[in-house]
C-alpha cells in the first residue's frame, strides 16, 4: 500500500512554491529595513522550555506539543513557536551583552503543533516572526505591529483589522487576576475541567476558553484594562499614538487573551476581514514578554515580538483573490538535430548557465517539433537552434520567441553575445 503524507501537514510543490519564495524573500528584504536579523535555533529543544516559557497550563504545553524522549532518555520536543527558542539563544548565547541593543532578531522556518487539522490549521506550519530584546520603548511595539502590517501590505491584502489589548504589569495582572478568581468561583462548577483546573492556576486562560465561550459569566467578566495602574496605562496610551502616527488603524479589545503564557503589556492579533477566509481569521499574533528572558535564566530584559504562518497568510491572499505575478519561464532551450549538436549541446548548455542564464535541453532523443513544444512548455524567451552543419560551420540560430524573429550568430561567442541580447 503507498504511503501517505501525516495529517495536518503539506508538500509544497512547483507551481506553489513560487508563492511561498516570494513572501519569505518580502519578509527578508522588510527585516533588512527595519533591522532585524536572523537566527536560526534547533528544530527541537528541551521539553522544560517550552513548559517553563509558553506556559504549563496553555493548550499548547498541555494538549499540543509533539514531545518525545531520545535514545539517552532525554524529553525534547518539536518547537511549537519560536520565541521561546529565540529566547534561549539570546540567553545561552549571551546576546544581551552585544554592543547592539536592542537585539532585534527575525526567523522562519516549520513549528508544530498538535491540533486537529482544519482549514488554516496545520501540524507542521511555517512560521515568520520576530522578536526585539532590550527595549522598554513603546516606539518598538508600534515598529513590531507595523512591520508585520506593511508585509501583509506589500502583498496586497488590504482586508485586515488590527486587535490590540494591555494585559498591563505584573501589579495590574495580580489585581485582574484576583476580580477573576473573585468572579468565577462561585460557579466555576458550570464550568469544563480545563477551567476548574486554569481558576487557581491561570484565570486569565478562562477568558480563552472555547468550550465556556457562550458561558453568561464570560462577558460580564472584569477587564484587564479596568485593572490598569498608572504606568501600564500610560504605556498603553503610548502604543495607541504611535500607531496612531503611522497611520495604522486598531481596535482595542479588552477579551483578547493570548493562548500563550508569557504576555504582559501590548497583545495584539491581525485578522483578516475578507469573506470565505474561513473560521479561523487570526493572520498573527504577538505581543510584550517582560518576564520571560529571566524565566529562562537570563538578566531582566525587556521583549517583544510577533508570528504569523505563511500558510494563513496564502490564504488570505486567496480570499481576496489578491494576483500576484510570479516570474515564469527560462531564458534559453536549447534544441539540437543530429548526434553531434546533441554532444555538444552538453557543454553549451553548462557555459550558458555558468554565465547566469537558465537554460534547458532535451533528455529523450525527441523529434525537432517535440523539443519545441518542451520549450514553449518552459516558457523559454528564446530557442537557440543547433544543427551537425551549423556546428561545423560555428553557426547557431537563435529564435526570440515572443516576438519570432530569428538570428544567426558565431558559435564561438554564442554565449556573451545572447549576454548582450539580454540587455
Ligand atoms: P501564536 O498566536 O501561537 O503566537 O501563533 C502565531 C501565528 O502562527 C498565528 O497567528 C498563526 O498565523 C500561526 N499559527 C499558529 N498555529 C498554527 C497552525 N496550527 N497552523 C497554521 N498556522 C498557525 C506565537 O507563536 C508567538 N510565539 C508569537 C510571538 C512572537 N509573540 C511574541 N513574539
């Protein structure tokens, strides 16, 4: 019987993967302006990291992650976001001691999490995030948000709502976390255990709840932002100007609780607006980790960052019916007729390339019309014809194919004059 791919996860194959190069290559040339760099951590980490940073009572670390124990007995497992990694490097590698501060940092590359695949959800995806470390700057919050805006932009998407929160300070979590354990635990018994189990541990997860969601207690629940002191709201309302001064439109809603443990000050999440996107509508998410840097065992330091998955990202492009040009076709094929044009063809072919043009030939002996139908099947822009007479002659033709006009030029310097024909 064949074998099939594991559930929840993708091949991307030609034709498709044309889209995935074209965003991560925008990503790129965006954390190049706005300076960030990247880093690449391990696919896998010690278990204890993911536990201690993201969170033991987030779905994620209870229900989600794909652990396993090496043959030293070890417990890794399959990173499931980035930061938590980041972070670790950033501490393991001493990166708040570099000249540079903040330490900004992007990365890219196949998270994993499991959860029952749907559409937009995935157990292997691809994630694009960053992560700037050392600055308490509000300034940076507002750079975090807009970065990962104007990707979205600069492919085209235009249907997008930005959902920003504060979970406020340590002082101001403690006090919401209070009026939380205050509201919940006279029927915390209506509740799933998950939440009976979170009210004690992690209310603020309550609030996250898929199963509770239509529980009367949920929207009557006290706001964080009613819980604010002084200093976290003056953080906040530095947020909202910044975002205000670059022009990027935001809603502020007090419900939006993180699935992640580490948030205080900003959360926020990109949505996307358009019709037949689906249930899922979270592009991104991200937000302030204050506490987390020293959770994993590095100085007090500041954070900030946000994700997204390339794959709801396609999809969003596709809601839209956003069209994007992909640069198609080669610049040469080569068809050869007769045994020593084909021999030579071998050696011209590799010139051609070597000088920097992509360049293609027959593998099957086929007939002249048969080569070029290849060619207009690799969209190639122009033929170059080569014949045993032409060959002894040091003659080759070259046909432009859009236009169907044919020259004939010296073998010998075939590949710096076509060069120049490129021009
Ligand atoms: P997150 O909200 O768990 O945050 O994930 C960020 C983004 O990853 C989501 O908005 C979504 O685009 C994508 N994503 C998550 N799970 C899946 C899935 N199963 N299939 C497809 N896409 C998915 C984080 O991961 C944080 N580390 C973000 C962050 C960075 N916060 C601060 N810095």
């Amino acid at each position: 019987m064949a074998i099939s791919i594991p559930r929840g996860t993708q091949d991307i194959l030609p034709g498709e993967v044309e889209l995935w190069q074209l965003i991560e290559q925008k990503a790129r040339e965006l954390c190049e302006k706005y300076q960030y760099q990247e880093i690449r951590t391990p696919i896998f980490e010690h278990t204890e990291l993911f536990s201690r940073g993201v969170g033991d009572t987030t779905d994620i670390v209870q229900k989600e992650m794909y652990t396993f124990e090496d043959r030293g007995g070890r417990s890794l497992t399959l990173r499931p976001e980035g930061t938590a990694s980041t972070v670790r490097a950033f501490v393991e590698k001493k990166l708040f001691g570099s000249a540079n501060q903040p330490v900004k940092l992007y990365y890219m590359g196949p998270m994993f999490r499991y959860e029952r695949p749907q559409s937009g959800r995935f157990r292997q995806f691809v994630q694009f995030g960053i992560e700037a470390l050392g600055s308490n700057d509000p300034a940076i919050d507002a750079e975090v948000i807009s970065l990962a805006m104007n990707l979205y932009k600069e492919m085209g998407l235009k249907k997008l709502k930005l959902v920003i929160n504060s979970l406020g300070d340590k002082e101001s979590r403690i006090a919401h976390r209070e009026a939380l354990v205050q509201h919940f635990k006279p029927r915390i018994h209506e509740f799933c255990s998950d939440c009976q189990n979170r009210l004690e541990k992690n209310p603020l997860r309550i609030l996250d709840c898929k199963q509770d969601r239509e529980h009367e207690l949920m929207s009557t629940a006290p706001s964080i932002l009613e819980y604010l002191n002084d200093d976290s709201k003056a953080y906040f309302e530095k947020v909202q100007k910044y975002l205000t001064q670059l022009e990027i439109p935001f809603e502020v809603d007090a419900n939006l609780v993180r699935g992640l443990d580490y948030y205080n000050h900003t959360a926020f999440e990109i949505m996307s607006d358009a019709e037949g996107f689906g249930a899922i509508t979270t592009l991104a998410g991200g937000g302030r980790y204050n506490g987390l840097v020293e959770e994993i065992g590095g100085p007090e330091t500041p954070g900030i960052g946000f994700a997204l998955s390339i794959e709801r990202f396609i999809a969003a492009l596709k809601a839209e019916g956003v069209n994007i040009e992909i640069k198609q076709g080669i610049d040469c094929y080569l068809v050869t007729l007769g045994e020593e044009a084909k021999d030579y063809s071998v050696g011209l072919l590799q010139q051609l390339r070597l000088a920097g043009i992509s360049a293609e030939r027959d593998y099957f002996n086929r007939k002249i019309k048969a080569q070029f139908k290849a060619a207009d099947r690799l969209k190639a822009k122009f033929v170059a014809i080569l014949g045993d007479e032409e060959l002894k002659n040091n003659k080759i033709n070259v046909k432009n194919m859009e236009t169907g006009d044919q020259v004939e030029l010296d073998l010998d310097s075939f590949v710096s004059t076509f060069l120049e024909m490129q021009q």
